[in-house]
C-alpha cells in the first residue's frame, strides 16, 4: 500500500520524480522520491553536478547564490518505529500537491529527496503484528498484545541488522542503495525519523553537548541549533512538550544523523513517543500514533522551510567544509595510511569497497613499502592519503582515540577500521609519504583466483583465505572427502614445492564417490565464485622428505560437514543472532536452522552437529531439557556460548556438578559458608548526590571498545591467521575465568588491552590477561566460548575466521592428557 499510494502520487504530480534505487533482501523495493519546482527539475542534472562540485575544493566552483539547497529526508529506518514511515505520506503528498506561495517558494530554492521506504522488511514485521492483533475498538492498554511485540524482529531488517547503524558500515543491500544516493547529492540538511520510549515526549537535537564527535566542526553545531529554531516554534504555537541535549549524542558517525556532520551537512534526529499501535496509556497522558504522525509530518515541512531560509549559510558552510578538509590535512601528521591483508585479497577488497563508496581514493603502493616493523607488498596493500576532501572521515575510519571529554556513549565508542577487517596497517608521515608512492586507483571488485590443472592425486588450499569456509561448504555438500593440515605442511603441486600452514584443506582424489573430472570442476568452480587458490598436487608425499608430512599422516583429520542450530527467539540478543546467521547463509551459503529457544526441549538432538547460543538473557534460565544438552555434548555435539551466553553454558556443562553426587554436596555446602561470610562482611556504601547517577555509572564501563588479542595461532581454532595479534569488539563487563585446561585458552587479552574507545581502569586492569576464546572437549563433544562478538555488525571480517573455525575445527582439536 505504501508503495501504491506513493508511485500513484508521484504519477500525478510534474514536481516529483520517483526511482527504484534498490531492494531489500526480501526483496521490497526502496523508494526515492526527488521534489523540486518544474524549473528545476528541467535542470536537475545542473543543479546536481553544481552542487557535488561544491564538495570537490580542487574543481572551478559554481555560484552559490543561484543554487538551490539539497534536503534529504529519511522515514522508518527502524521498522518499529513506523509512526516515521507513515508520516512520509503526507509530506509526499504535500510536496505534489500544496498550493500557495509557501510551497513555489520552498520548491523553487531546495529540492527536497525523500526516502520513503527505508527499512521495507523491517516495517513489514511491524505491520504484520498491528493486521494481527490490532482490534476494532482502540485498546491504550499498555498490557494488550497489540503493544507487546517484539521491538527488535520488527525494528531491524531481513537478518536482524540495525541499518541505523549501518551508515559507515554498508554491509546490507538497503544501505548500499540509500547511501550510492546520499553521495551522489551530497545534501546539506538530513532530517532522521525515529521513536523511542512510550513515556517520552518528543526529542530533536541538538544533542548532549559532551558527548559530539570531536571531528564535527563548531559550525556545524551551530548550523544545527538554527535549523531546529522552525520546529521548536510549531511545537511552542502548539503547546507540545519537547526536549533537546538530553539522551542522544552525535559520537557515533554511523548513524543517519551523525554520518552528515562529518560530510559537510547537518543532521537532525526526530524521536516520537512511541504508541506502539493506535494509541497508549503513559504517565505523560493518552499517547495516540495520529498525533506521532502529524508532529513528524509538521517538523518534516518546517525543516525544509528552514532549510530554505539558511540557504546561503548552508551552501557556503559545505563549500568552507572541503576547502577547510584539505587544510587540515595539510597540517596533519599523518600523510597517508597503508593497510594490506596478506594472503586474502577479498578482506582488502571489501575494505576498497567500502573507501570507495564514500567517496575515498585509495592506491596500489608503486613499490613494496616497510613501515613499522611491517612489510607491505605492492599487489596486497592499499594506500590511502590523508589529503583528500573526505579527511575527516577518513580520520575517522583510522585513527585510534582512548581518551573522552565524557564516558558516557549512546551507541560504540570506537570503530576503527583495519582492526575489524584484520588488516595490517602502518601511519606514513611526510618522511615516508611521498606521491610517487601512489601506484594505480584501486576500489575492489570480484575476487577471483586461476583455476587449478587437473590433478591426479588431489587438491589443496590456504584456510587463511576470507571464503575458504564458504569452499569447503561446497565440497563436503558434495560428499567429498575433505582433510584439514593440523601442521604446516610442504607439498609438491603443478606450481612446484609449496608450502602450506596449519588449517590448509586437503581433498584427496582417493576414496572419493565422485569422479575425478566431477571433483575438477567443482575446484575451478571454488577458484572463479569463492576467489580461493586451489593447488593441484602431484604427489602425497612430503615435499621435504621422509622428515615432512605425508598427505595420509596422522598430522591430517577428517572433516565433516556441519548441521548447524541457532537458537534465537524474544530472550535473545537478534542483533548477534542475525549477524550469525547473515555470516552462515548469506556469505559462506551454509543452511542454518532457526529455533526460538523456548521451543529446544522437543527437537531432534542428533539432527545436529553444532548448537549456537547468541547473547541474550540467561540469568536463572534453567530450562528442562538442561540434561539433554549435556549428554547430547557428551555424545559428540559442539556447544558455541556468544558474550552472555558464554557464562551461562559454561557453568551448565564444563562446570556442571551433578548436585546429588559427593562433590555437589560438598560444593553446596561451601557456597552456604560462603554466603554466611559475605553477609557478615556488608559494608554500608558511601553516599552520592542522585544527580551524579549517570556520570558514575559510565565510569565504570566499556563503551563499545576496540581490544587487542593475542591468538594461539597452532590452535585449529586459530588456524587461517598467520599473526598472533588480531582484535575483537567488545563491550561485555565480566571477566571470562580460564578454566584448568592450559591449552583451553585459544585467545586472551593482552596485558594492555585497550587498542581504541572507551574503557575504565577498572575494567582495564580487571580483563587484562584474561581468554576472550575458550574451547573444551567434553566426552566426543566440545564447548566453546565467545567472551566477545567476533561477527559484530557484519563488518568486523577479520575475526569471522574465529567462528567459522568453531564451527569446522570443533571436534579436531584433543582434551588433555589425564595423568
């Protein structure tokens, strides 16, 4: 219906345009409507060459005063949040069809680009659940169903991603599409549609002072307080309760109201007191979805007005902002940065990929490069200078910060980029930079590898590669025979004596179902889709000697082809839970079967290999079917504990104690004097003034940070890295205690942990040294154990290696000797 009503409107109307800029994964179609006067729009691809040269210092600038204002409105990014969605409805409908000199003049000095479909599945979800149990009679109960929903399946898209988050990060089709649009005008003014808490009037920024980016200019600031004056005047002629600088910030750059303010525009964050249906009872009186839809339809009109009426400052502020970009990166220390992905050009390519989608220039080295200890060869490293019109966020994308004017983080407080994609990286200053460094423009593309001759004894690859998963997946679908290197390994192939590292796949011809031309084919199928070197060998033999390793030897385990559950459901973390499963099915192509967790007591346990529980709620979650875990563990099943989860399946099976046995007595017994002694201990707390409540909690915190890990590379759960430091996202409190096995602890901490963002003292010195990763057997099964997310936000490709191992290497790896 939406989609109808709009294409109808913008069919009736010669002031807008209507284009289909891409699909959702359920493949919806994102809206983009362009509204400007009929003059205008006869000019429209001027109007948009003038206005990108604005943002391009080096080129012969157009006249400002002739130029209309670019304004960008965004509606229903959050699919629960649906009163924004709704709203662009009648601001369409408004922009076609208003009459009187307001809307000429407002049409003839700004085109206005909505897009009016942001988040299509996620908004569908919402829909779904109000046809479902919505009623005849408006019920404002906030106990009826109607308002019970569950806010994270509908505020997010197709695999459980928040694409308000995704701004910077364009791993999901929607943003990608938005975002090609978003830089392709280059707006000035972003208006950013939301909800939030029931008992909420209605926020619009300016946000917490403390808590903006430091990247952001003053002027910006400013640009922002004025805007808002248009809004804050309908609302006070109305009598309406709104609020600023309280909740929201702008640190983030990845969200929609942030990400502007690092590109020379202002963003503007609207949030409405959610009725999460038609209406709701709240402390602050009746709460009616009508009344959200028209504040949001009237703050979208007065921020397009305003818009117009700071037209000059907006234009000559975005031109000063790129003029300024290349004087600031004249004076900064950094000249350029170099990163490289030894081994796996599809991590550097998704890397190029996404400089290039904002607007960043990045470079093939004209020689291999030593900096820092490190060295970059030409064919596997990217350049990229600082002196590019987008310094700022490339400042942002690079640059590592530990230290805060405020603890205190709306969202992450940290996301340097070469540490998520596992990228080596290096600063280069005015002594190591110099252009003739800069070899040719790079920014991705397909990865593709040569395929392999055929061979007449079988097939190896590199694990390290980004989609060797994905590769073998394929090969053990096919019921091949498939054998992982737990050493490194020398093999003589048709490229001659190669050596392999730990984790490389060994697919013998020998005592395969299929023919050897049928195995030849998939390996050049697995060379051309998923980019991976195949090598043909010409012999098992070690290529070292009799001193090597054989490809028959005991140094070789069988692999098996993985069935795997993800549990999920209304106690579950969806976000981490999508991320799972957006690696598995729509990167490795691995089918994953989805169970809600209050459902797991009657499912076929020897069905699957692998069980994986994301974060989520487990405190006093003790369910029945606790035993049948245990045994089906026992009997050869991987248990995979994400963040939270990690405590609590740790403590239901390698810490287990059945409480009827002599050593669950005893332990209960010694936790009783353990609780007797606390009690007597009770030291009253020192008193604090209620208003410091929030600024003493967050001291004591990480705020979405950025930790530096050192990996047990000969692990086979740390096999495909050929370093030991990688980093993980974290931003869970509690220390993950080793357990007795000395060779249990696949990653730990290092002794200074904190690589970027915030963290306190406290939980500095308290997570030091302690594992990250934690992998037990457990009788012909194993557990495993993420204190962190190493699939966080679908961007962080260096340490999805670590949980894809989890998932192939988890039965390959031995207990300790008992002694």
């Amino acid at each position: 219906q939406l989609v109808d009503y709009v294409t109808t409107v913008a069919s009736l109307s010669d002031r807008l345009t209507l284009e289909v800029i891409g699909y959702s994964h359920e493949r919806r179609p994102i809206l983009f409507v362009v509204a400007t006067s009929v003059a205008n729009h006869a000019r429209l691809e001027r109007i948009k060459t003038d206005h990108v040269t604005i943002s391009e210092p080096t080129l012969a600038q157009p006249d400002l005063d002739t130029m209309p204002v670019i304004s960008w409105l965004n509606y229903g990014v959050h699919g629960a949040e649906s009163s924004g969605m709704d709203a662009a409805l009648p601001f369409i409908y408004h922009l076609a069809a208003a009459e009187g000199d307001d809307i000429e003049e407002l049409l003839a000095k700004s085109v206005i680009l909505v897009t009016a479909i942001f988040n299509p599945d996620g908004h569908s979800k919402r829909v779904a659940w109000f046809d479902a149990y919505g009623s005849q009679r408006d019920n404002a109960d906030p106990a009826h169903i109607e308002h019970q929903f569950n806010w994270q399946l509908a505020r997010t898209n197709h695999y459980h991603f928040d694409l308000n988050r995704q701004w910077l990060l364009l791993t999901q089709p929607e943003a990608i599409a938005w975002m090609r649009k978003w830089h392709e005008w280059r707006p000035n003014l972003t208006v950013d549609y939301h909800e939030m808490g029931s008992d909420q009037t209605y926020y619009f920024h300016p946000g917490e002072a403390t808590r903006t980016n430091p990247l952001v200019p003053d002027e910006a600031e400013r640009l922002l307080e004025s805007v808002v004056a248009g809004s804050e005047a309908l609302l006070d002629a109305e009598g309406r309760l709104y609020y600023h600088g309280e909740r929201f910030d702008n640190y983030y750059v990845g969200k929609g109201s942030t990400f502007p303010l690092i590109n020379g525009a202002v963003g503007v964050l609207f949030e409405a007191g959610a009725a999460l249906g038609r209406e709701i009872e709240t402390p602050n009186g009746l709460r009616t979805y009508r009344e959200n839809i028209r504040k949001h339809f009237r703050t979208s009109i007065a921020s397009a007005e305003s818009a117009v009426d700071m037209r000059r400052d907006f234009l000559r502020y975005q031109q000063q902002f790129y003029r300024q970009a290349l004087d600031d990166a004249s004076r900064y220390a950094t000249k350029a940065w170099i990163v490289a992905a030894p081994g796996d050009p599809a991590r550097l390519n998704f890397f190029a990929e996404l400089l290039a989608s904002h607007r960043i220039d990045a470079y093939r080295p004209a020689r291999d490069i030593e900096s820092a200890g490190t060295a970059f060869a030409a064919g596997e490293s990217l350049i990229v200078p600082a002196n590019q019109p987008q310094h700022r966020l490339i400042r942002s994308i690079f640059e590592t910060v530990t230290e805060f004017e405020d603890a205190t983080f709306y969202d992450v407080s940290t996301w340097t980029m070469p540490p998520a994609f596992g990228l080596d990286v290096a600063n280069l200053g005015s002594r190591e930079f110099r252009p003739n460094l800069l070899g040719p423009r790079f920014s991705g593309g397909t990865v593709t590898a040569d395929a392999p001759p055929e061979s007449g004894y079988g097939y190896v690859f590199d694990w390290g590669q980004y989609f060797a998963p994905r590769a073998l997946q394929r090969i053990l679908e096919h019921g091949l025979l498939a054998r992982v290197a737990k050493q490194p390994y020398t093999a003589t192939t048709t490229r001659g004596v190669v050596e392999f590292p730990r984790g490389s796949i060994l697919v013998p011809l020998d005592r395969q179902e299929s023919d050897r031309a049928e195995i030849h084919r998939l390996m050049q199928q697995i060379a051309s889709d998923d980019g991976i070197n195949v090598l043909a060998l010409r012999s098992g033999r070690s290529a070292t000697g009799t001193q090597g390793i054989d490809a028959g030897g005991a140094s070789f385990r069988a692999l098996e082809l993985p069935s795997i559950l993800l549990v999920t459901g209304d106690d579950i973390d969806l976000y981490e839970a999508g991320e799972i499963w957006h690696l598995l099915d729509f990167r490795m192509h691995m089918p994953v079967t989805l169970r809600r967790r209050d459902n797991l007591a009657d499912i076929d346990w020897t069905r699957y290999t692998h069980i994986i529980f994301p974060s989520g709620t487990y405190e006093d979650y003790e369910p029945d079917y606790l035993d049948r875990l245990r045994l089906w563990v026992t009997e050869g099943g991987t248990a995979i504990g994400m963040r939270d989860a990690a405590f609590w399946l740790r403590a239901q099976t390698i810490d287990w104690v059945d409480p009827l046995s002599e050593e669950g007595v005893l332990a209960a017994a010694a936790a009783a004097e353990d609780a007797k002694s606390a009690a007597a201990e009770v030291e009253v707390p020192e008193r604090a003034p209620y208003s410091d409540k929030d600024k003493a909690e967050a001291v004591d915190i990480i705020g979405g940070a950025i930790f530096s890990v050192d990996l047990d590379v000969s692990h086979p759960l740390g096999f495909g890295y050929a370093r030991r430091a990688i980093a993980l996202h974290k931003n869970v409190e509690e220390a993950l205690a080793p357990t007795d096995n000395p060779f249990g602890i696949v990653a730990a901490y290092t002794e200074e942990p904190v690589y970027s963002g915030y963290v306190s003292e406290a939980q500095r010195d308290a997570l030091a040294g302690t594992p990250s990763l934690i992998a037990e057997r457990s009788g012909q099964g194993s557990v495993i154990l993420f204190a962190d997310n190493p699939n966080f936000r679908g961007y962080w490709y260096g340490t999805n290696k670590l949980f894809l191992n989890a998932v192939f290497f988890s039965r390959i790896f031995d207990a300790p000797a008992e002694d």
